[in-house]
C-alpha cells in the first residue's frame, strides 16, 4: 500500500508501530534518530512520516525543519509526549499534517490519521487532506 518511515528511538514503540502498519499492508522504514530519518527519507521517497519530537542526535523539530527544506507536500504525523502549546505551534509552522500526543493516542486512532493524511492513490481517497488535525 504505503510507504512509511517512523522516525522514533523507543524500541517498543517503534515495534509496535512497525507491526501494526506492516498488518495494514504498509511498507515500513524505522529510524531511530533524526539523522537516519532524513537518509531514509532521500532512499525511500516515502509517502508518509510518523516522527518523534525527543531523539538521540538530530531531535524532531530540527528534523522536521530540514525535510521542508526539500519537500513542502509530504505529510508528517508528529507523534510524541511534547504535548506543551509552544511545541504544537512550532510544528505547525512547518505543516504538519496532524499532532498526535502519543499516551493519549491509541493505535487504531494512529492509524485512521495515516489513512486520512495519505495522498489518493496510496489511501483510496479522493484527495490529500491539508492541515492540521484540530482534535
């Protein structure tokens, strides 16, 4: 189906993702820095990025930063335990797709935001939905 890079240092969280979007019928890349996200995102071409905020290295908001320096239209979920106002508003500034607080998020809710933020011809719907998943 898709394509998907999860950029994320816990192991099991990143174990679980993995496993619920390889059930999906997704093609999945893990990265566990943000340094490796972005290599994996110039190898892969991915159709959607799940990224963490806290990572060894390159955290997500600088990681965040250089994939728009390339690429304006890929949507990014943001998935993390930031759940702070300042860090929301920095992420929107660089147009996410959705910000999902990760103990609040259960794994089906993760998954209808990557069906809702996939383009068409990757999720079956009509259009690529743009903006922030007000929730």
């Amino acid at each position: 189906m898709a394509n998907i890079i999860v950029a994320e240092d816990d192991k099991f969280i990143s174990h679980a993702y993995r496993n619920a979007l390889e059930l999906a019928g997704h093609q999945v890349h893990m990265a566990g820095d943000g340094d490796e996200a972005l290599q994996l995102i110039a190898k892969y071409k991915p159709d959607l990025v799940l990224l963490d905020l806290v990572m060894p290295g390159r955290n997500g908001f600088d990681t965040l930063k250089e994939i728009r320096v390339t690429d304006q239209k890929l949507p990014i979920i943001i998935l993390s335990n930031l759940g702070q106002d300042s860090d929301i508003k920095q992420c929107k500034k660089y147009g996410i797709s959705a910000y999902l607080i990760k103990s609040d998020t259960s794994m089906k809710e993760v998954l209808h935001n990557i069906r809702k933020y996939l383009p068409k011809k990757k999720s079956g719907q009509k259009k690529l939905v743009k903006g922030v998943d007000d929730k």
